[in-house]
C-alpha cells in the first residue's frame, strides 16, 4: 500500500500537466512582460509563465501593459501587444507538414511564420472579419470592433473575408485550405500587385485578396475590404520592436 501511495506522488509530481497528455503540443511562451492569463479547455483563466507550455484548444489573454510571444513547435512565432487575446484553434506538426489555425478575438497581433516546408503546410489567421492563409510572413492583425486591420512587413497574405464561403487562391490553397468554410462558388478573379496611391474601397461581394509587403488591408463588419500601400508609413514602437525581434530570434 505505502508503495502505491509512493508512486502516485512521484507521477504528480513527475507529470502535473497529465491532463494534456494526449494533446499535442503547440508551442510555448517565449518571452513575457505583465500580466498574461491562460485557459485551458473548460477550465478558468490563470496565470501564465515563462515557458509555460501550450496546447490546442487553449485562450491566452494580455491585461493592460502586458505583452507574449509564443514560440510555436515548427518555430514561427506569434506576439500579443496589451489586451489581446487569441486562441490556438488548431496546432497539428508531423513529418508531412504543419497545420496551424489562430483565431485573434482582440487586440493587436503579430505573426512571423515560418517558410512553408511541404505542400501539406497550413498557416492560417482569422478574425470575426478576415481570414487569411500565410506562407513564410511576417504580418500584423489589428483585431477591432469596427474592423479587421491586417498590415503585410514580408511576404504575402491571402485574405478573404470571414462572413463569405470561398476558397482562398489556388497559389495558397496549401496554406490554408482547411481554414476556409465550404465554398458557395470560385471567388471573383483579383489583379495581383500594383503600386497603390490610396485607400479603395470594394464592396462586400465573394473575393480574394492577395497583400504583398508593405500593404494593409482593412475589412469592415460588412465584408467590403479597402487597401493601401503603408510604405511611407511611419512605423510605431510596436512594429519596430518585433521587427528588429524578428531579426534577432533568426540569428
């Protein structure tokens, strides 16, 4: 009995997050400043820590003057400024590829993904607004009540808008096929890049948006979507620190 008693103590004490065992993991917290909230299934908000381990499934939230990076396992990383928050829908990795799916509920986001390494690969970002498939980006979601802010720093973005049913592009349907909802009928053709003067305004009919580097698209609670060029655009604080971060952790 007094050994029984024993072992149940040491695999407590060995193994205190048992309870996501059978959950792969997704990633881990990185870096941390304030106060960072985590919720795991139907549990309660808690306290997160330094290289806390992460889950599918999983909430995280950013009080005031809080910020995290999360290191996910293929080694993209994804920041939360102050009150955000963000939940790991879908975080699967195996030698056939990566499927990943972040829903960004709030706040400001910033996602440095990883190079695509197979055609299986699957990075996908949405908000109540925006959906969007991403290979080997660096980008930034704005998460508003009004609308979905989502600015382009390298590499490409397929957007689409949330309340539509369409495929993304076929030149991305690998980064995020399974993220779009069951197709109603092929998205209207979009003209790739070019220079851009101002804001354009469309209107909330089935399309597809491809936002190369130095870009911003805006999507409003109706679905029509504007784009600019944010070039001469004088970056903030925030968007300089997790560039030159960025840098850094590739090093």
């Amino acid at each position: 009995m007094k050994k029984k008693l024993i072992m149940t103590a040491l695999l407590v004490v060995l193994f205190p997050f048992s309870v996501n065992a059978c959950e792969k993991l997704a990633g881990s917290i990185s870096f941390m400043v304030g106060e960072v909230m985590v919720k795991s299934g139907e549990g309660e908000f808690v306290r997160a820590d330094f290289k806390m381990n992460l889950f599918a499934g999983d909430i995280l939230e950013t009080e005031d003057e809080s910020s995290c990076e999360i290191t996910m396992t293929d080694g993209s990383v994804i920041r939360m400024d102050a009150k955000s928050t963000l939940e790991v829908k879908i975080a699967d990795f195996s030698e056939k590829g990566r499927k990943i799916s972040i829903f960004a509920r709030a706040g400001r986001l910033w996602f440095a993904a990883r190079k695509a390494i197979s055609r299986n690969d699957e990075f996908g970002v949405s908000t109540d607004k925006a959906v969007c498939a991403v290979r080997g980006t660096a980008f930034a979601v704005d998460a508003g009540n009004k609308a979905t802010e989502i600015s382009v720093y390298s590499g490409k973005v397929a957007t689409w808008a949330a309340i539509k049913a369409i495929k993304p592009p076929p030149s991305l349907s690998s980064a995020g096929a399974s993220l779009a909802p069951t197709p109603l009928k092929a998205p209207s053709e979009v003209a790739g890049p070019v220079r851009i003067s101002g804001p354009h305004p469309v209107t909330a009919n089935e399309w597809v948006a491809i936002i190369s580097a130095m870009q911003r698209i805006r999507i409003g609670n109706k679905g029509g979507y504007s784009i600019s060029d944010i070039k001469k655009e004088k970056m903030d604080a925030w968007v300089k620190w997790n560039i030159e971060r960025d840098k850094k952790t590739k090093q």
